[in-house]
C-alpha cells in the first residue's frame, strides 16, 4: 500500500491513541486529505535525522480544534504496524512511501505470562499515577496485551521501537515483563520515600512486599 508519512520523534503502538498539534503547512495538507477522505498516514520514528522503516498506520479519530491560521489539534489511533519499502516521487508537499502490512509469527502465549505482565503493570500503574491509573487498567488478556500496556511501562523511545519492531507477542511480552520486573522496585522506594514525608517523617505501616 502507498501512505503519507509523517516522521515523529515519538513512538505509535496500534490501538494506542495520541493527541497531536499540527502547524507545518505540509502536513496540514496531509491530515487534512486524510480526515476529509477517511485515510490513513504512517507515524515513523525519526531520530536525530535516522528514519525507522517500523512504523505505524494512523488514522485521525478527533479533530479537537481547528484554528484560523490553519493550525489544528487532532487526536489520532494506532491501526497497524508496516515497515517502508522505498519512498515513492509524488506531487504531494509530503513524504510518500510504499510500504508492507507487518504481522506477528503465530505461537502459543501462556494464561500466566499475559497475567503477570497485567498484574505487573497495575502495581506500576498504582505508584506512579494514583488513581489517575484507574483510566489505564486492564481488565482482561487481550491478542495484543503487550501494545495495550506498553504506553505506560516507562520505556525509552528505543525500547519502545524495539517492541514494536518484535514480531513475536510472547516475546514482547517476555520484554515487558522483565522491564516491569526492574522498574517496580525503584518505584517502591520512591512511593515509600513520599509517603514518609506526607506523615512528617514518620514511617507508615507498609506491606511486607513494599521493601523488597
């Protein structure tokens, strides 16, 4: 399939969404084809001038606001992942690239796996937003867990084109799980360390696990 490309130095999983502020004249012309004309563009990494052939088809599910001066504030969701095969000449004031569907290998993920990551995941979510986290449980395992709970794992902007780069959900999976593993504990200490100072320096009562 043929897309406009809009580089970002971000990174888009499907199904995620992402709040976006559009003021360059060319890719107002490119959200705009795309909203009025109910298509997609591609959300690439670009880092420090390298461009990443993952990425991720978009499609603009809001648009907030728009201004006088063409600007516009748009919220956008993840539909897929495509790696680009080789940017294509075009009319348009955009990049244009042809590009492949990308799809995972087919293998089993265990019930356990995909629970510990959640459970993992809801402890993160707890510390460090409170009950703003609430908005980000997840409830059940879904076909892609890793892509659902990944926006808020605290990861770099590699380690996030490195999952989405994986093709294989167990192994993302296994990714997260080990990266949630190693975070959870400097979170405990941090949470412990505030909740001292709201009780003026006194030690509350804490889990057993709190510690560890």
């Amino acid at each position: 399939m043929t897309l406009g490309l809009f580089p970002l130095h971000v990174v888009l999983f499907p199904d995620s969404r992402l709040p976006l502020h559009i003021f360059e004249p060319r890719y107002r012309t490119l959200i705009r084809e795309c909203w009025e004309g109910g298509s997609s563009f591609g959300i690439h990494l670009i880092d420090h001038g390298h461009l990443y052939p993952v990425g991720c088809r978009a499609t603009v599910v809001e648009m907030v606001e728009e201004y006088d001066d063409g600007r516009m504030d748009i919220m956008v969701q993840g539909t897929g992942r495509v790696r680009l095969l080789e940017m294509r000449t075009s009319d348009k004031p955009y990049a244009v690239a042809e590009v492949d569907a990308m799809e995972d290998v087919a293998e089993p993920v265990t019930t356990e796996l995909q629970q510990q990551c959640i459970d993992l995941y809801h402890e993160v979510l707890a510390i460090a937003y409170g009950s703003e986290g609430e908005a980000y449980t997840i409830r059940s395992a879904e076909p892609y867990l890793s892509f659902k709970i990944a926006p808020k794992c605290g990861l770099s902007l590699d380690q996030k084109q490195h999952l989405l780069e994986l093709t294989s959900e167990r192994v993302r999976l296994e990714v997260l799980h080990d990266h949630l593993s190693e975070l959870l504990p400097t979170l405990r200490k941090a949470d412990l360390v505030q909740r001292i100072v709201r009780n003026d320096g006194y030690l509350p009562a804490i889990d057993s696990d709190t510690t560890s």
